[in-house]
C-alpha cells in the first residue's frame, strides 16, 4: 500500500550569500548582522526603519548606522524599499546610541562642555554616524561601560576621535584600561586619553608601554614609602594615578614628595604626599629645579621676617635636605596652610 502525503506547513527560508558570510560577516559588529539578516528575510517588502527597530529591539539611529555601513561596504542598495518615518527618540532595552544621534531622552542632564573641548552638536555627530570606526567605538566603548551614553559623553569621544584624530583602536583601549582599573567615569576616560595624546601616544602598544612605566612609578612610589611587601590598594593607585596621569609629575618629583612627607609625618601617608604635589600643581613646578627656587623663596621670607622660622612644618616639606630635621621648610608665596593640621583633622573625622 502506497502513500502520498504532503506537509501541511509551507517550507519557507531565507537565502544568505556564502560571499557575504566569507567576506563580510566576520569584520561587522553583530547588531548590524542582525538587522541585515532581517533585512534579507523581508527582501522585496516594504519595510520601515522603526519596523526594524521594533522587531531587533534596537534604536532607530542604530538600524540608520547598519544601514549606512552595510550601503558603504556595497552588501546593499536602494533597491531594498524603506518607508522613512519620523524618529521616535525612543531609548533602546539593549545597548545603543541613540543620545549619540540626537535623539536625547528628556531625562538626560544637559551637558556642560569644558572650554578647551570642541563643542559637539547633536547633529554633528550624527553627521559621524556613517564614520564605520566611529560608530564601532562607541558600540565597543558602551559595552564596556555598559551602559547607553548621554549626549555629554558622545560629545567626548567625538572630540577624541574627531577632534584630536586619535585612532579609534587607541580610544577603545583607552576605555578598556580605564574600566578595569575600576574607572568608568567618562571625565576619568577623557582625562586619561588627553593625557595620553599630549605624550604624544598614537598606538595601543605605546599605552601599553606607557601602562608598564606606570607600573614602575607606582613600584618607586611603594619603595620611597617602605612599603614593599604588598601591592597598593585601589585608593593608593588613585593617588599614583592622578600624579602620574593628571599631573604629569615625573617620577623624580613625586619621589621627592614622598620623601617630604616621611619628613613631616614619620610614616607613609598617601593624602599628605597628595597635598604636596597638589600644591606644586598649582605652582606650576615641573622640575626640581623650580622646586628648588621655591625653597630658596620660602628659606628668603623666613629670614626677612615675613614666616616665623618656629612655624609648624607645612606639607610641602623641607627646603632642601630633607630628614635632616632642620627648621626650613618650603612653601609657596601665594599660599599658607598648615597641612599637618588639615590631614590630622582629616583622620579625626575618619575615626
């Protein structure tokens, strides 16, 4: 006895181009496959921007950006037929860019743009939005901060990549360095990929180079302070970093700082040396020569009489020859402040 049956289920698929999975697949981002995945399996149809959106759970300033990178990379046409519609300003569950487009929430705070930035317009940066590198770094740069960036912070990396021309792999370092340091600040990641460029680092080995180095300071640091038998501490590697990074001191200074606190207070002391090195950021001192001269200045007041030579020692430490325990101690014409006092009331508080 012979059967003939048929399904009753309607065999339905889609067809992707081997040339596509070989060639192009793998250097694209994973949301933009998506999106031309569903674009292929409604091919013929009209479809609209936030009917992709809706269906990928995506923004659509993102499926605007897939679209863009996959017409650049030649994978699709116009002949695909997409209905425009107004822009919703919808925020996305997933990860996006939609502050990035200028489709801001409200709830967003507006942004302040520090004086020395290039100001960012929302419009300008969409105008970045078919830039491939650009719109990967911000992808990268949100996963790793996970979290969907504000119109401040593409802002930053606007200037960054746009504006500073650094590359996008070093920025998406950057980010990378920052947030496993326990950083995840976008003032934190902006300081440190200005500093970076005003070394003049260009490349990812070169931070990573630069990292090494930072490594080494930070062991001087440990040493100066007789603190070899353990890795600094979270608090401790902020200090050194804001020394090294946002200051730019070289090592030589903050050592000579260290040394000036163990003078002052017998015992290491990480905010005390902070004070110190502080104070000669707003001095403007970048060599021990200039610190020198401030010695000389102050040890010049306390012999006119302008500084009671008995006065208790300030945190920015003997004149010139530290642990001698003499009586001279350099400070800044500007200012007088007994940091002794400061830092004491300090660990007060914190008892």
């Amino acid at each position: 006895m012979s059967v003939n049956v048929k399904s009753s289920l309607r065999i339905s698929a889609t067809v992707i181009s081997n040339d596509f999975i070989d060639e192009y697949m793998a250097m694209a981002n994973g949301e933009y496959i998506k999106e031309y995945l569903f674009l292929m399996r409604h091919q013929g149809e009209e479809v609209s921007i936030s009917m992709i959106a809706d269906a990928l759970n995506h923004t659509e300033a993102d499926v605007a950006r897939a679209l863009a990178y996959w017409k650049k990379a030649g994978v699709l046409t116009e002949e695909i037929p997409l209905k425009a519609e107004p822009s919703k300003a919808e925020p996305s569950k997933a990860v996006s860019e939609t502050a990035c487009s200028g489709a801001v929430p409200e709830v967003l705070t507006k942004p302040q743009t520090p004086a020395k930035r290039t100001p960012y317009s929302p419009e300008k940066i969409s105008g970045l939005a078919g830039d491939e590198d650009f719109s990967q770094l911000l992808y990268i740069a949100q996963k790793y901060m996970n979290k969907v960036f504000t119109q401040r912070e593409c802002e930053v990396f606007a200037y960054l990549y746009d504006g500073l021309h650094m590359p996008s792999e070093l920025l998406e370092y950057v980010v990378e360095y920052c947030v496993q340091g326990g950083h995840s600040s976008i003032r934190y990641i902006e300081t440190v990929a200005i500093s970076w460029h005003e070394k003049g680092i260009r490349t990812v080995d070169e931070a990573k180079n630069s990292a090494v180095s930072f490594s080494k300071d930070s062991y001087a640091v440990m040493r100066a302070f007789g603190l070899n038998d353990r890795n600094p501490g979270s608090l401790e590697r902020e200090f050194m970093d804001r020394w090294f990074t946002t200051y730019g001191f070289t090592r030589e200074i903050v050592i000579e700082a260290c040394n000036r606190t163990l003078s002052a207070t017998h015992s290491p002391s990480f905010p005390y040396a902070d004070k110190i090195l502080e104070g000669w950021k707003k001095a403007g001192v970048r060599t021990m020569e200039e610190i020198k001269r401030l010695d000389e200045q102050y040890a010049e007041r306390v012999k006119s009489g302008d500084i009671k030579s008995g006065k208790k020692q300030t945190a920015q430490g003997s004149a010139t020859k530290p642990r001698t325990g003499q009586n001279q101690f350099q400070n800044f014409p500007q200012r007088e402040i007994d940091y002794d006092a400061l830092i004491l009331e300090q660990l007060t508080k914190q008892q």
